[in-house]
C-alpha cells in the first residue's frame, strides 16, 4: 500500500470518528447548563398545528414487553398507523401532546452522565434494553411534521418524590438528564385510549328491540372430510321497549328441550330483570374495544358492497370464530358467531347484528377473556311499512256526478299519496346511507372486547330473569351438529350425540327396566314445534298428567256405559254397599292426585 492511499485512509478513518463522536455527544456543544435553564427544550417547536405524527414506545412491567403506538394524520384524518391505520379520535389528544412540548421549560439540570440514567428512569425503551433486564426503562415519545422531520423526542423518566408533577426527561440521543414540568398520562401507548369511545354510534333511547341468541357453534371434521357443527342452544329471547309504560316487555322465550327449541313462558314468580336490561342499552351505547384486526380487502370491500362474502373469505372467518351455516329456524346459510348473537332495533329502522367470535386469552394473572366481534348493520324492512296508497277514483262523467268536485278530490288524494310515498321513500333513504357509514367503519375490522363488555351487554337466562335464589336449573341435551354443506339433514357422523329423548307415558323403553311404566318421566309441558296437537294439550300442565288414581276412577265410567239389565231390588241393595265404599274412597284419591 502507497504513502497517498495510507493518508487517505487515515483521513477517512479520523473523519468518521470525528463524526461520530459529534452524533454521540452529551448535549450540544458550546450549551452551558446555565443557558438551557428556563428555556424550552425544543425551540423550534411552536404550533400544535406542525404535528403530523405522534409515536410512542413505552415498557409493560407486567407483560414484561413494549408497547409501541403510532399516530398518523393521513387523508384528512388521525389514524392509529401501528394498526393498520384504525381510525383515531386523536384530534384533542394530539393538541394536548404538542401542546405539553412546546414551551417546556428546563427547571434544573440534574447531571450528563450516562450511569445515571437507570437511576432517574431515563433509559431509552429498545428491546435489548428488555432482553438484558435492564432496569430504569423510560417513555419514548417522539412529534414529528411534514416530510418526517422530527419536531420533539423526549424520554420521560421517574417523578420527584417531593413533587410528583415534576419529571425526568432527556432529549433523545443525549445523556443530559433535565427536571420538567411535565404530565405522563397525555402520552399513553395504550390502543384503547385513543379510540372513539362511540364504536356502535347507537343512541340508547332509540333502542326499541333486543334479541338474545345464547348458543355455541363449534366446527369439527366430519369422517367423510365434510365440515360439521356441533350447535347447543341455551336461549333465544326477545325483548321490547314500552315507551307508554317505561317498561320491558317479553316478546318471545324459546329454551331447548330434546334437541329442540321451543316456546316456554315465565313462571309465576320469574320476571325480566329489568335493570340489566337498562344496562344492556347503556352499555350499547358506551361498548369499547381493546383492539382491532384489520380484514382482507377482498372480505372488507364485499361486506361494504352486498353484505356477504366469498367462499375465499372462509379461512379468516374461521380463524376468528364466524361460521357460514344455516341454524334451526334460519331462512338461508347466514354468517353465526362461536359464542352467540345479540340483535338490536332502533327506532330508525336499523338492525344492528353483533356476532360473538372465538375467545381469545389476554394473558394476565386473572386468566380473564377477550373475544373477537363482527358488527355489521342491515335495514329493519319489517318496520319500515310502506305507505298504504289510497285508490284513485276514475273521473268519468255520468249522471249525478259533479265532475268539478270529483275532480277535486281525486287531486287531493293523488297529493296525499305522493306526501306518504314521498315521505317513506325519504325515511328508507336517509336509513340506507346512515347503514353504508356505519358497514363503511365495521366491515374493515374483527373488533375484539373484553369479557368484562361482553358480558355487560350479552345476558345469560339467570341474568335476564330475575327469580328467587335456590330454584333449580334445568340442563338440557345438545342438537345434532349441522352440515355447512347439507343443513337441512343432520350430519352423517356426528361427533356429539344428543341425548334420548324420555319414552311418553305409558310405553316402554327399548332397554330392559324392572320399573313399572307408570314412573316413566312426563313428557313436557310444552309441544314440539311443527307437530300438530289439540288446543288443551298445549296448555298441559303437571297437574294434567294422568295418575294411577285417575286411571281406577275410569274404569267405573266405562262401566256405566255399557247397557245391562235393570237389577232388581235386591240385587241393587247388595250393589249400595260397594257404592259407598267407593263414594268414601274418592276424596282421599283425589287428593293424593292433587299432592302428585
């Protein structure tokens, strides 16, 4: 190697250290501690308006791991960039963010060595930083604006002890550790904090209907390779809103009973627990998120054009517990949740469908529950009636007819139909836009909740019927698991068996019992759906069963039916005894019917 390329060499090499150590040092050079003193840490920060982006990194003690969020102002609007571009409601926020950096002045210095740092908090967050243990971990927050030039990076470290509102910061990549006045909370890293707290956009007064579908939904492989369901019913309930009375109203109940849903009614001393209720509209309005998963764009855009989705969209709904099957008393294959549904009406004739997918464990010591929630919102029809029109009559002259009035009232009447066409037609109108914005927001993302939410708006039986304590609740046998592919017939293997239905009274089972038929259990008191039986046996009640009693009592009545010679005096003296016997024994069987 020659002398000249030896010096450059040496040139280059003094020159990156030299570089180097100027990237690397403390504080500025030439900047005395007492110049920085009352003045603002970021001078060239001014206006809120400069921020375009908001980042910060902060260490979770007890997950032992970073939380990193990004906010990003981008097509007119706050987005939280770290998900996905979430939409934020970060407006306000962000003003307080860059408002809390501008002008924040230095109090006192408290030194520039870098082994202080752990002991003032101001180590910078990085993932080595984790790995190693290293303790002292502090917030990282760093305002950006246009074209990403950094505006402010600061690291917040521990509070004075004298003085909570006073904190430890340094400026990113010096070792200066200065005393601010200086707020933490403003800058959380937490997703749920920067979020619009309104996610159903759902006025709790408009809420007229509510229906509780509690059921479980689990795929499993069938061993013809087919996808089948094993589907347990638990309730299916549906309330209204009485605005006259200010009450709730049960509007239908149907529980399962030998694989079948069908219709029950409250009991005597069961009513609605209507302050759960109350809260179920509340919380509606108030229903926050913990996080949000972003969907494929081809599943996104369907959702948003028809509402449905493609046989390709099938695995990310399956990943996040939303099966395409068609349930018992579902017109057509409709999307269902793993874990149930709850629908709900408004007033403005929207119908808001919110399907409750997997579980998902959110690894704290509690052991507590998250669980993904598809939204999506449809049209009410039902509620929205068209208009009933009233028929034109014809203008035709004739005798006794004044054409001139006629005429005038045909004209009217026209008006007055094009008012009620005019005005439903206005109604579904504004209804359908209000439900492309609220599709637009949901069909791009799996929200997920805590079990916390979802239990304040999704009421299990014991919560929505309030009863005296102590009473006894009935379990009830699984239906069959339903075929994606064939739901209208159970599937060929099923993989769970429901349970036998009780023979009916007065007929054996096919296995052998040495029990008497008549301890058979009684059918219930409710009918199968779709079978066809007498009015009376509808309203079956347990003291309608048949009992022993019942049936001695009548074998005299046939008797009496059949036609015999009269007997005569002496044998009918001889016959009165029996009578009697038999007169005196009625009360006390009749009784013990009562007691069964």
């Amino acid at each position: 190697m020659s002398e000249v390329v030896k010096t450059v060499v040496y040139v280059v090499v003094a020159a990156s250290l030299a570089t180097g150590a100027y990237l690397s040092r403390p504080e500025p050079v030439g900047v005395t501690i007492s110049e920085e003193l009352d003045k603002p840490l970021f001078s060239d920060f001014k206006d809120p308006l400069q921020a375009k982006s908001l980042s910060i990194t902060a260490y979770d003690e007890k997950k032992n791991e970073l939380q990193a969020l990004e906010i990003a102002f981008k097509d007119n609007t706050w987005v939280i960039r770290s998900k996905g571009g979430y939409p934020a409601d970060a407006q306000e926020q962000m003003t307080k963010a860059a408002n809390a950096l501008i002008g924040l002045n230095v109090l006192s210095v408290k030194g520039d060595l870098k082994s202080l740092h752990q002991e003032y908090g101001v180590v910078e967050p990085t993932e080595d930083a984790v790995n190693e243990n290293e303790a002292g971990l502090g917030k990282l927050v760093t305002i950006k604006g246009d074209s990403n030039v950094t505006l402010a990076s600061l690291i917040i470290g521990k509070g004075d002890e004298d003085n909570p509102s006073i904190r430890y910061v340094r400026v990113s990549g010096r070792d200066r550790i200065y005393a601010v006045t200086l707020d933490p909370a403003i800058y959380t890293a937490d997703f749920s904090d920067w979020l619009e707290k309104d996610l159903l956009r759902i006025n709790p007064f408009d809420v007229k209907i509510i229906e509780f579908k509690d059921y479980l939904l689990q795929p499993q492989p069938a061993a013809n390779g087919e996808l089948i369901y094993s589907y347990l019913p638990r309730m299916d309930a549906t309330v209204a809103y009485d605005e006259r009375t200010s009450k709730w109203i049960l509007g239908a109940l149907l529980e399962p009973s030998m694989g079948q849903m069908v219709p029950a009614k409250l009991a005597a001393n069961e009513s609605l627990d209507t302050e759960k209720l109350d809260d179920v509209r509340n919380g509606l309005d108030e229903l926050l998120i913990v996080n949000a998963v972003r969907k494929p764009a081809g599943l996104a855009e369907n959702l948003k054009l028809t509402g449905n989705f493609s046989p390709e969209d099938l695995q990310t709904l399956h990943e996040n517990g939303f099966f395409p099957v068609q349930l018992p008393g579902q017109q057509e294959i409709s999307l269902n949740g793993n874990n149930g549904e709850l629908i709900v009406e408004t007033r403005d004739f929207i119908r808001y469908r919110l399907l409750f997918g997997k579980e998902q464990p959110t690894g704290d010591e509690a052991g507590s529950l998250n669980r993904f929630l598809f939204v999506k919102a449809e049209l009410n029809q039902s509620q929205l009636v068209k208009p009933v029109l009233v028929e034109v009559p014809e203008l035709k002259e004739g005798d006794n007819v004044d054409i001139e009035a006629l005429a005038k009232v045909r004209d009217e009447i026209i008006l007055e139909n094009d008012r009620n066409q005019d005005a439903y037609q206005e109604q579904r109108n504004a209804t359908m836009r209000k439900i492309y914005e609220l599709n637009s927001r949901f069909a791009d993302w799996y929200y997920v909740i805590s079990d916390e939410q979802f239990k304040k708006i999704f009421l299990k039986r014991n919560q929505l019927i309030a009863k005296p304590a102590g009473l006894f609740e009935q379990g009830f046998p699984s239906r069959p698991p339903v075929s994606v592919l064939n739901n209208n017939t159970p599937a060929p293997t099923a993989p769970v068996t429901p349970q036998t239905a009780p023979p009916a009274p007065g007929k054996k089972e096919s296995t052998e019992t040495s029990e008497p038929v008549e301890k058979t259990e009684p059918t219930p008191a409710e009918p199968m759906p779709m079978k066809e039986e007498p009015a009376k046996k509808q309203e079956t009640s347990v003291d309608d069963i048949p009992t022993k009693s019942d049936e001695k009592e009548a074998t005299p009545k046939e008797e009496e039916t059949k036609e015999e010679p009269k007997p005569t005096e002496e044998a009918a003296s001889e016959e009165a005894e029996p009578a009697e016997e038999e007169a005196k024994a009625e009360p006390k069987e009749a009784s013990e019917t009562e007691k069964e």
